[in-house]
C-alpha cells in the first residue's frame, strides 16, 4: 500500500453533527425547508452547494436563487460552533501510518486546512483536495482520482478511507479499494448494500489499524 485517503468530517474529525446542525438551521432560515439528519448524511460528501442543491429538489423546493444564500449561512452559521475534535484513536492512527496520507473533502479548502491544523497538525498530510480544487463532489471520483495523480500512486496501491455512500461510490468509479468507518452515523447498514462488502465496514477508524499501519 502507497497511500491512504481520507474523508474528513465523520471519518477524522467529529464534525458531522456541528455540518448538520449549521445545515438544519440555514435551510430553515433562508428557504424554511425542514431537514433531517438523514437528508444529510446520506448524500454527505457532495460539494456544500451541490448539497443545496440536491436538497431543494428533494424537497421539490423551486427557488433555487437562494441555494447560494443557503449555502453561505451555512458557512457563517459553522464558523461559529465547529469544534475540530478528531475521533479517539484518528490522531495516533495517523501520525503511525508510513504510507503517503491525503484528505479528499467537499468542504472548501480554508475550513478544510484550519481543521486539519487544529486536530492534526499542518505536516500530517501530503496532500489535501477540498472542494475549491474539483469541478464536481463525490459520487464524482475526481476527488480521488487527482489525490492519486498528486501523490503518483497507482490506485490498486491506494486505499479510501469513507464514511458515506456517496464516498464509497466515488472510491468505487476510481477503482480504489475502500474501508467504511461508521463513527457517529445514523445511516444504517442497508444504506452501504450494493457498494461495499460487509466486512470492509467498521464500527469506528480507529479499528482499521492492523489495515492501514
């Protein structure tokens, strides 16, 4: 093995519940759409307007000129509360792998990098690809495909590291071999039937140790 992805939020830090609350409150002030968790987390991974995007027409939301607005309260409304706390065992695990370490988010690249900086150190990772470097979010591999052209791995050398099944449809499309940690999801496992095995699916990341080290 060469490298290892990473997914950010869910999978590193423990933001996943601070992106929803953020989300729940902007959809509800700019546009009064009411959403769930679910409605977030299951397309977790995609680019925050793509996100907005696709939730306005969930929610047959006709009014996409306030997608932007949405999607910028929702930055406003996270800078506030965020708290870049990485999950028990992510920083040991991290700092113990030999191997070349990306981070692939669709968060944009200064809350990506103040993150990483915060719960990891600015020297952790070789290379970070944040939504300001792709055209297109996950289920869209490009993310992953350009991590690997950065670090010269050929993708059967690289393993993605996912906790949403956008994530692991991406990895899937760029033929790179995937682990899913769960962390603090609500999803349920029938969400990951039909793109992963069973036994690539983990309780946390911290339990991918003997893999990824």
């Amino acid at each position: 093995m060469q490298a290892v992805i990473f997914d950010l939020d869910g999978v590193s830090v423990n933001l996943m519940p601070t992106h929803f609350q953020a989300w729940k409150e902007a959809f509800a002030k700019i546009a009064g759409i009411n959403i769930s968790e679910r409605d977030v987390y299951i397309i977790e991974g995609m680019r925050g307007i793509e996100l907005v995007e696709k939730i306005f027409d969930q929610k047959r939301f006709t009014d996409h000129s306030l997608a932007k607005r949405v999607h910028d309260e929702k930055s406003k409304i996270f800078k506030t509360v965020r708290s870049s706390k990485s999950f028990d065992g992510v920083r040991e695990l991290i700092s113990d792998i030999r191997s070349m370490k990306a981070v692939v988010s669709g968060s944009t690249r200064i809350d990506v990098e103040t993150i990483l900086q915060e719960a990891f150190g600015s020297e952790e990772f070789d290379v970070v690809i944040t939504a300001d470097d792709i055209e297109k979010g996950k289920p869209d591999p490009s993310g992953f495909l350009e991590a690997i052209i950065r670090m010269n791995a050929p993708s059967e050398d690289v393993v993605v590291v996912e906790n949403a099944p956008l994530g692991i449809r991406a990895a899937n499309i760029a033929k790179i071999n995937c682990y899913v940690a769960l962390n603090n999801t609500p999803l349920q496992m029938s969400d990951f039937d039909g793109i992963i095995s069973k036994d690539q699916i983990f309780e946390k990341t911290s339990m991918l140790r003997r893999m990824l080290c």
